[in-house]
C-alpha cells in the first residue's frame, strides 16, 4: 500500500467512506433531488450539505471554516481558475449565468485556497 501524507490519507478516507455510505456517489444528487431548481436551488443544496458533512465527521476543519454544499463550487471554481481552465465552461460546470459572479463571489474571495492536487486527479480538466 502506498504511503500518503497525513492530509492526502485523511481525503483518500473522505472519498472511500463515501464510496462506501453510497456506492453511486457520482450520481447521488440527481438519484435523490428530483428538480434542483427546486426552491431555487435550496433543496439541492441542503441534501449536498448534509451528505458532505456525513462524510467529513472526524475531520479536522480550519477554525471558520464551514463544510457545506457551496464548499465544492468555491473549491473547483478556485481550482479551474488557478489551472486557467476555460471561463465559460467554468460557468457552465457550475451553473453560473453570469462570469462575473462566479469571479466575485466564488473565486476572488477563496484565492487563498491552495490548488487541490486531489481534485486535479479527479477532474483531468485541472490537470
């Protein structure tokens, strides 16, 4: 078994625990959200946070730091960014309408963010 660092063990447990509580996991908010307009989104959402938040018990979280639906938007959107990846189909693996919100409101504020190694193995596009 190969060794990770700390960091990279504690995700790796992240992403099999889900694995494990819902073998589908790529599928699980369209198996569960039937409309994710619902509500303006909010029903979509709070299945999302609900599940993350299963996922990451045990943890450590940053003090301030909250996990929640929008943690994988603001994650990839700053992800996508700081691997120049294509502004529009930013917007569009997001559902933004408009760039400038997801600059503004996902991506400005989240620059601290470090580039995810892990999300760039899970999306080739960040590669």
């Amino acid at each position: 078994m190969p060794s990770y660092s700390p960091a990279v063990a504690v995700r790796l447990g992240v992403l099999r625990r889900g694995e494990q509580l819902y073998p589908r996991w790529e599928t699980l908010l369209s198996d569960l959200v039937s409309n994710p307009n619902d509500k303006n989104g909010a029903t979509a959402s709070s299945v999302m946070t609900g599940w993350l938040r299963k996922l990451t018990v045990g943890v450590e979280i940053p003090g301030g730091a909250v996990v929640a639906s929008h943690s994988w938007r603001e994650t990839g959107a700053v992800s996508c960014h700081k691997a120049n990846y294509d502004t529009m189909k930013m917007c569009e693996h997001g559902f933004w309408r408009d760039p400038n919100t997801m600059f503004t409101s996902y991506i400005r504020p989240f620059l601290h963010f470090p580039r995810s190694a892990l999300l760039a193995e899970l999306y080739d596009c960040l590669q």
